[in-house]
C-alpha cells in the first residue's frame, strides 16, 4: 500500500448502516467520506476524487448501477466495490459486468470487507504502474521541433533528452539535410542554459583568415583591418551554448585553440596575453566522417575525442522511411501556413513516389520539395524527378580503345560536368552520377575538386 491512507467514498442510504462502515474503516486507517444517495455521492466526487467508492446496491430510486455507469465514465480507474442484498447473486454479475472490481453478498463479514479493499488497491496500484510503463514507453513522434518516430529517431530523442540537463560536449553526425542543427537547438532548448545565448558558427563559412578572431576575438591592431576589438563566437556564447557546424572545416590551427579551450576552459583574443576563462557548453556538428579526417591529418585526434564525449549521429531519411508521410503533412502544413495556403491532399501515386524515393539530400530535400509544391500545386512536378534514376551505360556499346585512354581524366571529367549541371550541389550531383554522397566527395576531394 501506498504511504497516503487510502480515501474510500461510502455510499449507503441507511444512517446506521453508514456510520458503522465508517468506523470501522477509520479505525483501519483508511480515509472516508460518506453519501446517503447517488446524488450526493457525484457531488462529493466532482469535489475530490477517492480512490474507490463502496456503495449499496439499492438507494432509494437510483440505485448503485447508476453510481457504477457514472463512475466508469468519468473515473475509470476508480476502485468500485458493490454491496448487493442477500440472494441477489445476478445484481453482483450485472455489476461485474458493468466494471465493478468487487462485490461483497450482505450480510458480509468484516474481514471480507477488509479483504475486498486490500484487493481493489492492490489492483488499482498495479494499473497504475502499468499506465506509467505504458505512457513512459509509447513512443515519442516530436522533440522540440524534430518529427519522427521511427526507433532510430527514438534513440535520438533518447540522447538529446538525456544529455540535455548536462553540460557535456555533443558532437552530432549524419548526412547533409538530416536535422543536424535541429538536434543541436533541441538539445539546448531543453538544457538549463536555454534562457542565455545560443551562438551558431558554421566553421566551414568563414575565410581561414578570418577564423581565429570570429572564435576567439581580437584585440585592436592584432591584425590589419582589426580597428577595433572584437569580441569572439565563444566569448559572446559565455554562460550559454555554442553550436560549431560543419567543424571539420576548422583550420587545425584554431583546432588547436578549440582544444585548449575545451581542456582548460580559457581563449585568448588574437594580439592579447592574457586568458580570459569562459563557461561555455559545446556542440558541434559534421557532415563528414571524422575519424577519416584524424586518419588523413587534417583534424585533430585529441580534439576528436574531446569532442566526441557523447556522440549523436542523425539517421538518414531513407532508414526511417516510415516517418516520410508524417513529415510530408508536417511541411504542407509548415509550408502552407507560411504562405498563407490552404493545404492540399496528396494522391495516393504521388505519395508513393515520394515514400519510395531514397531522399540523397534528406528532410531538406523533402521540405524544398513540398515548399515548392505548396507555391505551385503541381502535382506532376512534385514526383517528376523522383522517377529519374541514372541510366546504366551499357558497357559493350563503348568500346575501350586499342591505345587504352585516360580513366582519370576520364572520371574527373564526370564529376566536374555534373557538379557545374547542378550548379556546385554536391547531393544531386552525387545522385546524377549513381554514387553515395560520400563516395562523390572522396572522388572530388582525390581530384581537389572542392572548391
Ligand atoms: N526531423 C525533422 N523534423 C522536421 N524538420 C526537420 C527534421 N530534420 C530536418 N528538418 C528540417 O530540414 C532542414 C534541414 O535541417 P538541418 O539544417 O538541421 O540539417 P543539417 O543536418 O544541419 O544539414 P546540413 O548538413 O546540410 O547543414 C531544416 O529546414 C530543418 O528544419
Ligand atoms: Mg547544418
């Protein structure tokens, strides 16, 4: 039993009667409250719930079936524990039927009155529980923003929610367009830091020269141009949270300084000695596979693991496939709303194609793809390109030349022509030429063709 008395509401018309259960039952420790008829007994319900109601079978003109109908209505998961008058064994399975937990046959003994209630709350204890487990468990299909419940956005939401609270560094993976920055602002609208700043740097848009004094600040004069002192990313995020995007792209010389920072807590602004100490949370987010980068010297391995304390890897629109159709009535109604639109349904081919559709550029690609249709209500343009898949060059119609000829000028070739045909996006590059995205840039990087 629980710690708190148990409260039971007695019901019964007879004075005597009434006043005898409610000794009883207080000298047992339980908590009551009487009613001499059905009326009365909803009017104390609609004041304060009990948790279980024993009444008598007969009251007056109502009777306790009526008390029992109203209670499974309003309460369901109040105990409810039926009295029925000698001889009138159908009333107890009419009350059964009806919801009842127990029934008691008068004259009942005290002992079996106890008995019927230490059963009941046991029962209701149980329920309970079980509603807790069962809500606790049921799966979650929003996070500050994030849609989906597929189980792989549930171990998602899982982490964020978790590390949330904490101040620990979180560095976010997944390909390009999979809510990697909507993790990131999750994570700090739910954190203790969400009422001070939140400071968002995309690493991989700032000049190299320039990278140094947009983390860290600048004095006056520390470098030409520097005409007055500059106030950092990080020290503008103090007390609050960073979000460092597309961090791979940081010159290794401000990840050394990122490094220190996040070993000691203190920078120091370009041109100035001294450190100042900040008390900032760090995320960080990136596209690509940071242990390649470690392996290929271009990022460093202890900021690495500094980084990656707990790490959260945003799953690709193709592996949740299941949450596409909530995602589509998501942005019709996102997209719909911003243009003042009325949204409209989808048929069922077009829904096909888009549920079938791998999404190489992610829910971005996804919410582009809607925006677009909610502006133009075309249908047909919506899943035109879905359809599209990169033809096969039927390799005995090509026939490799006596003098052999160059494969990688060859290759590079390709890869320059689809980039400069999808105006530099490397996604529908990538998918014009049959290749992963990652497979597309290590050949681009091979080639240096990333600029
Ligand atoms: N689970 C989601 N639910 C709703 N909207 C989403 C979800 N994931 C992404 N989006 C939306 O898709 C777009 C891209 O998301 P976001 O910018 O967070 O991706 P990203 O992983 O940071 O991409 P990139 O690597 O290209 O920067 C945004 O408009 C975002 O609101
Ligand atoms: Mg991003």
């Amino acid at each position: 039993m629980s710690q708190q008395p148990l409260h039971i509401l007695v019901v019964e018309d007879e004075p005597d009667q009434r006043s005898l259960i409610s000794q009883m039952l207080t000298a047992n420790n339980y908590l009551v409250s009487e009613a001499d008829s059905v009326e009365q007994a909803i009017l104390l319900l609609k004041e304060s719930v009990p948790d279980l109601v024993f009444s008598d079978w007969k009251l007056g003109q109502l009777s306790g079936m009526d008390l029992l109908t109203y209670v499974r209505r309003e309460h369901a998961d109040l105990g409810f524990i039926i009295a029925t008058a000698y001889g009138t064994i159908t009333h107890a399975v009419d009350a059964m039927q009806a919801g009842a937990d127990d029934y008691l046959s008068k004259p009942y003994q005290r002992q079996s009155l106890f008995m019927a209630i230490e059963k009941v709350a046991k029962s209701l204890k149980l329920k309970q529980h079980n509603k807790r487990l069962a809500s606790e468990l049921s799966q979650q299909q929003e996070l500050v923003g994030l849609v989906g419940k597929a189980p792989c956005m549930q171990k998602v939401y899982t982490r964020v929610q978790r590390v949330s609270a904490t101040d620990a560094t979180v560095l976010i993976g997944g390909e390009s367009g999979t809510g990697k920055e909507l993790a990131a602002r999750a994570l700090y609208q739910l954190s203790p830091r969400r009422n001070k700043p939140f400071i968002a740097i995309n690493c991989g848009a700032i000049p190299e020269s320039l990278a140094e004094s947009e983390l860290f600040g600048a004095e006056k004069g520390a470098f030409t141009g520097a005409t007055s002192q500059k106030i950092g990313k990080l020290e503008a995020a103090n007390e609050g949270t960073i979000f460092l995007d597309e961090v791979a792209e940081l010159p290794l010389l401000q990840q050394t300084k990122l490094l220190r920072f996040l070993q000691e807590g203190v920078i120091s602004r370009l041109g100035q000695n001294s450190e100042i100490k900040l008390n900032v949370r760090v995320i960080a987010a990136t596209h690509r596979d940071l242990k390649v980068e470690v392996e290929e010297g271009r990022f460093r391995e202890d900021l690495f693991y500094r980084l990656n304390v707990v790490p959260i890897e945003m799953p690709p629109l193709r592996e949740r496939q299941e949450d596409i159709g909530r995602l589509i009535e998501h942005f019709l109604k996102i997209h719909g709303g911003q243009y003042g639109l009325e949204a409209v349904n989808l048929s069922t081919t077009t829904m096909k194609a888009l549920l079938d559709y791998p999404w190489p550029g992610n829910v971005r690609e996804l919410s582009n793809r809607i925006e677009r249709f909610v502006l133009l209500g075309d249908e047909d343009e919506l899943v035109a390109e879905l359809t599209q898949s990169p033809s096969v060059i039927d390799a005995k119609a090509f026939t490799l030349p006596e003098t052999g000829f160059e494969w990688e000028e060859f290759e590079k070739d390709c890869l320059q022509q689809a980039m400069q045909r999808h105006d530099g996006n490397r996604t529908r590059a990538a998918k014009q030429l049959g290749l992963s995205y990652k497979a597309f840039l290590y050949r681009l990087e091979k080639y240096q063709l990333t600029d």
